[in-house]
C-alpha cells in the first residue's frame, strides 16, 4: 500500500475533512474541484472504503474517514516536522529554499534573486503558483517564502505588503478602445469580459465584481482560464478585454493593449509570505533581505 499512496491525495483529503465542501477545500489547495474529486477517489480506491458521505447538498466523514482523519492528520504533520527539522541540521545549506511565485512577482523576484545569490550563498528552487496554491504549500511544507496576492486573513502566516498596484483593461490591440491612451470603467459597458475560473478567481477579480456592481457596471460574461498569461492569451485572440493588475504589462504578448484605469485607485497588493513559527534562521535572513529588496527597489 505505501508505495501506491501518494501525499497529494492525502493531503487533499485533510483539507476537506476539515471544509467539509468540495468547493472551498479545492480553493484552499488550489486546484479544480474535479482534481480534488479525482484524488478521494483514488484514496477511497486504495483504502476499499469510503471516507465522505456525499449528498447534493452536503458532505460528511464516514465512521472510516473519522479514523482516517484523527490518525494520519498527526503522522503527516510528524513527518513534515521531521523533513523540516533535517534541512535545519543541514551545515552545509545544501537543501534548497524553496520559493514560490506568481506572475506579478516577475518584476520583483530578479533583483531578490540577486542579492540572495551573493548573500545567501545557497541554492533556490522556484515555484509558479496561484496564491492559493502557495498558501497550501506554506501551510503543508512544500515552500519556504512566497510571493502572493495576500489573503484576508493572515492565520499563522507572516505577510509582508512590499507592491501595491492599480488596474489595467488589456484588449486585442485591433479593438477599437485600444486607440485611447486610458480608459475609465463606464467606458466598458457591454464588453465582454475574459476572466479567472472560479475555483482559481483571484481576490482581485472579486473586487473588481463588487466594484462593477456599486457602479451598475455591466460586463458580458466571456470565456474562463486558470491563470493571468492564459487569459492573456484568450484576449490576444480576441475572445474579449480583461481587467487585470497593471503588472500584467510585463508578460503582455503581442497583439494585446494595457490601458489604465484612471478611476479606480490602487487596491491590489503583492506580500511576501512565510510560516510565522519558522525557526530555521536562513528562512527568516531571506525573507528580511527580500523584504528590504523589494522595498529599495521602489
């Protein structure tokens, strides 16, 4: 059975033991609610029991999917201590720190990169995620520090706001709005709008939403992706403009326009995150020298 049992799945299964809903255990760990669905299965598969009773309307733990729950929770979370304290003892800061991302950071992380490279003296493994998926990673071990869009709430995370952004409209560059040097919100009425899937919407978006509302601003749902280059690539092609933050402008591809927004003021943050109890002194010097980078660096 071990050599079948895959951390992912497992992982996936604690996280809805505790939402108890498809929907916001899939947010949480970043992924699709079908991927989530696809991994209790298997995991039911190998333990030949089920662990959730699912209705339409709700979804309980099993008697099985209790045990389950109470016993591989504390393993998991003892052999992520073990693995963190094994790169503690290392003396040699062989192990790699292990960095997460997201594309807004693409402008940010190449001066961090440097300093932490003739200061650190040690190896860095990138990671491209959403926030919510590094939010899960930090939660779960897999990343040291990350560059994300800050959650409400900080839980047991340490967050730094280091970027604050405003807002752009990116169109085909054959659109007709595309000739104007800026745009304001009214001036989209009736457009249609590529955007985020909802499993993976961004805070952002969701603002944005509420911000159409109070204005009685009305969009045409257009075509859905999972992440900002591939709704770049939909409206590239035509399919519609998205409202996005203004760093979207440094991964533009051709044949797009970024227009600002001159009436909506900067409410998009870019934080870098780490565990608040993370003791390993590497991690904390990374994160001050980051922190301090991205400040200096205006």
């Amino acid at each position: 059975m071990a050599e079948n049992w895959l951390p992912a799945d497992l992982r996936g299964f604690l996280v809805l033991a505790e939402e108890l809903h498809f929907g916001r255990a899939a947010e949480r760990l970043g992924v699709a609610q079908p991927v989530l669905s696809r991994r209790i299965r298997r995991l039911e598969a190998l333990v030949g029991a089920a662990l959730f009773d699912r209705t339409s309307r709700s979804v309980a733990l099993t008697v099985g999917g209790a045990r389950l729950r109470d016993q591989a929770g504390p393993a998991l979370r003892l052999l992520e201590g073990a693995m963190r304290a094994a790169a503690r003892d290392d003396p040699g800061n062989t192990a790699p720190l292990r960095v997460g991302f997201l594309s807004a950071a693409q402008a940010l992380l190449p001066v961090v990169l440097e300093r932490w490279r003739t200061t650190l003296r040690r190896p860095v493994r990138l990671v491209r995620a959403t926030s919510a998926q590094q939010l899960e990673m930090l939660r779960t071990d897999r990343i040291e520090i990350a560059f994300l869009r800050p959650p409400a709430t900080a839980g047991s995370l340490s967050l730094t706001t280091v970027r604050q952004e405003g807002m752009v409209c990116a169109l085909p560059a054959a659109h007709p709005l595309a000739r104007r040097d800026a745009l304001r919100l009214a001036d989209l009425a009736g457009q249609c709008w590529v955007r985020h899937g909802a499993v993976l919407g961004t805070s952002f978006q969701q603002r944005m939403e509420e911000r159409l509302r109070r204005d009685r601003i009305v969009l045409e749902h257009g075509p859905e992706a999972d992440d900002t280059p591939s709704v770049m690539m939909l409206v590239a092609a035509g399919y519609g403009l998205a409202l996005l933050p203004e760093s979207v402008r440094l991964f533009a591809p051709p044949g797009t326009r970024c227009l600002a927004i001159t009436d909506v003021r900067p409410f998009v943050r870019l934080a870098i995150a780490h565990r608040r109890h993370d003791v390993d002194p590497q991690t904390a010097r990374a994160v001050r020298i980051a922190v301090e980078t991205a400040r200096s660096s205006g």
